[in-house]
C-alpha cells in the first residue's frame, strides 16, 4: 500500500512540475504586445544608409531554390570572422559581446554599419551576436518548430496572410487585423509556392558584414531582417532601389517588404517566437 501512495506522490509531482514548467513558458512571452508602440518606435528610429541602394538580389547571386545551408554556412563563416576582428580590436572589453541579447533588447536602434571594424558601435555587435547565436542554433529551432503547439493561423500570436494577387501581406496581432503592408512576391519565372506553415527559421537582423560593406547579400544589407519561412525562402526588407517595385511581382521568390515592414515584423517574430507564428502565402 505504501508503495503504491509513493508512486501516485511521485505522478502527481511530475504533472505538476510539468503544469509549472509549461506556464512559466507561457509567462515568458509578452501577454499584451501592443502594436501601435512597436510599430511607432521601429519607425522613428529606422535610417536607410545609401550603401543599401544596390539590387543585387535581381541578379543570380542568391536563388531561394538553392541549398539554404550552403547559404547559411557562407554567411556564419563571414559573422565568425568578423566577431573574431571585433575581439581581436579589443571592442569586447565593452561587454556588449557578454551575453545573448534578450528578445526585448535586440534591434539595431539606428540601421547602421561601419566599414572599419575598429568603428564598430554596440548595437552593430549585438546585431552580429544575434545573428551568430540563430546560426548555431538552426538545427534546434527547427526541431523545436517542428514539434510546437497546435496553432495555427489566426490562433497564432503573429499570423501573416499574403495575397500574391493583390501583392498584399496582411498582419494579424493576438486575433487582431493590425496592419497591411506592400509586398513583392516572385516575378513569373520565380513564383514564391503557396505554403500554409510555422516559419523555420533562422532570424537574421541586418548586420552588413565589414569584409563586404555596401549592401553585400552574404551580409544580409539586402535581405535586412529576413525570416525564413521555408527552405531558401523568406520574407525580408528590401533595398532602396526595389521600394518602388512593392505592390508588383517582382522578387525571385521571397516576399520581400519595405525595410520599416519587415524590421516591425521581424521584432513581433522575435517577441513570440517561431513556435507562435504562422505564414499562409495563398495565390
């Protein structure tokens, strides 16, 4: 009899452990986000540098049909080196490489990068650890994503609905329709597929890197603030030049934003996670 008490005891602590654990998860995410500060804030702080103007990505050097990891491990070797030169400076001693960035605290305030490595400010650098941080972790956050909770759609913390026939993304925050933005979905040789999906990940902040300033794709100074959605395709800002292009098919399958769009949804994603948000990418 007492053995069988001892094993009900040790059940009924492990669901409640369970049940604590799982609310403390939950107690983890922003129980109100309020979308007209954010939004406000993003834009107020937000400056196009003119080494954004480039249209490299109207060229052939990033195909969202190719091998994302390919692309992924481009990329970190590029953050790697550069967080190396940022320690080798003695910029560290700052601290501002001390620790991840918190989800609260992870925007770079004033969209600027430096072409002299010993120039760097700290926001650039919380920017290239965040990035490094969501490099390493790929692996994780797609199990993790894999295996989330059931919402879908407008259940969801953060739902984005894209109409590749009015070229429309519409925002959807806790249930609510906040906002609709201008998109440029892929032209007619590179369509972007309907998919119905939680985003994959990585995140990536626009960080250029120093060894190829003025907008260099391997840097993301013309995928700023992309979201991988699925594969090699994302959602992300777009450079100066493409601005007049949103509205119109244009992209060679990744939807792409204006750069004040794509930095607002970019930081609700990082607010709530991959595991609370839903992409319907519909004809």
């Amino acid at each position: 009899m007492k053995n069988i008490c001892w094993v009900i005891t040790l059940i009924y602590t492990g669901l409640l452990l369970q049940s604590c654990e799982s609310t403390s998860s939950k107690n983890d995410l922003p129980a109100v986000l309020d979308y007209k500060q954010i939004a406000a804030s993003i834009k107020q702080d937000t400056v196009v540098d003119l080494s954004d103007t480039a249209n490299l990505l109207d060229s052939k050097l990033f195909n969202p049909t190719d091998s994302l990891q390919a692309y992924l491990d481009s990329i970190e070797r590029i953050y790697t080196h550069d967080s190396a030169l940022v320690k080798i400076a003695g910029i560290n001693d700052s601290g501002a490489l001390a620790s991840i960035p918190s989800s609260d605290n992870i925007s770079n305030p004033t969209d600027s990068f430096t072409n002299n490595i010993k120039t760097i400010n700290v926001e650039e650098i919380k920017s290239l650890k965040y990035n490094l941080e969501q490099l390493h972790q790929n692996d994780t956050m797609q199990q993790i994503t894999k295996n989330a909770g059931t919402c879908k759609q407008i259940e969801c913390r953060i739902w984005a609905k894209i109409s590749k026939k009015n070229q429309r993304m519409y925002l959807y925050v806790d249930g609510q329709l906040v906002d609709t933005f201008k998109v440029s979905t892929g032209d007619t040789k590179h369509e972007t597929p309907v998919m119905d999906r939680r985003p994959s990940g990585p995140i990536f902040q626009k960080y250029t890197s120093k060894k190829f300033p003025g907008g260099n794709w391997n840097g993301l100074g013309n995928m700023p603030y992309v979201v991988f959605l699925s594969g090699g395709y994302g959602l992300h800002g777009t450079t100066k030049g493409n601005i007049p292009k949103l509205g119109k098919k244009a992209s060679h399958g990744c939807i792409r934003l204006h750069p004040d769009n794509a930095k607002i949804f970019n930081e609700l994603v990082r607010k709530v996670g991959l595991s609370n948000t839903w992409i319907t990418i519909e004809e």
